[in-house]
C-alpha cells in the first residue's frame, strides 16, 4: 500500500477552556531561569497596591522558551506590517522586567 505523501497531517486540535479564554491582565512580566526551566511570571501592578500581584506563572523548558522567543519575534513583525511599528518610551533603566532588545547592545 503507497502512503499518499500530499496528506497533510491533521491539525493540533486545543481545548480552550471559557475560564481560561477570557485571560488575565498583565503589564509585568517577570523572568528568571535554572539550568533546566524558565519561569515566566506574569504580574499586574497598579496604583494602590502595595506590590505587583503574580496572575500566571508558566514555567517551559529552555528549548520552549526559545521557540516562544522566535514566535513572539514572529508575531511582532507580522503586526508592525499590518499596523505600523510598536513604540515605546524613552528607554530608562529597568531592574524589574530584564528584558533583552537588540537595541541595547548598540
């Protein structure tokens, strides 16, 4: 029997549950790593509250980190074709949210 080689394989199919669909606000995300994890913590600071709150921890291996990199770098693209490039503010140090840019380098 000839496997038919233009089949595509079937799609991921993912349960989205309605509670978790509806998401969780954050505007910090902290990032720290092992040898073997990166933990994502996703936090929401706001005016009169005493520290950010922690809403979602994700924690991924190093390889899944690095492919959420790419995607994320994906993804940025694709919507700075569609609706124009990202800006953010002046840049000014920052000890809670280390994030890397290439800008940062130059």
């Amino acid at each position: 029997m000839e496997e038919n080689k233009n089949q595509q394989p079937q799609g991921l199919q993912i349960e989205l549950k309605p509670e978790i669909g509806v998401g969780v606000y954050a505007n910090l995300a902290l990032i720290t790593h092992s040898s073997s994890d990166f933990i994502l913590d996703f936090t929401c600071m706001l005016p009169g509250l005493q520290q950010p709150q922690v809403r979602s921890r994700v924690v991924m291996a190093p390889e899944h980190a690095k492919r959420l990199l790419m995607a994320l770098n994906d993804n940025i693209q694709k919507y700075e074709q569609n609706f124009g490039k990202i800006q953010l503010p002046e840049q000014q140090p920052r000890t809670a949210t280390p994030f890397h840019t290439q800008d940062a380098e130059a």
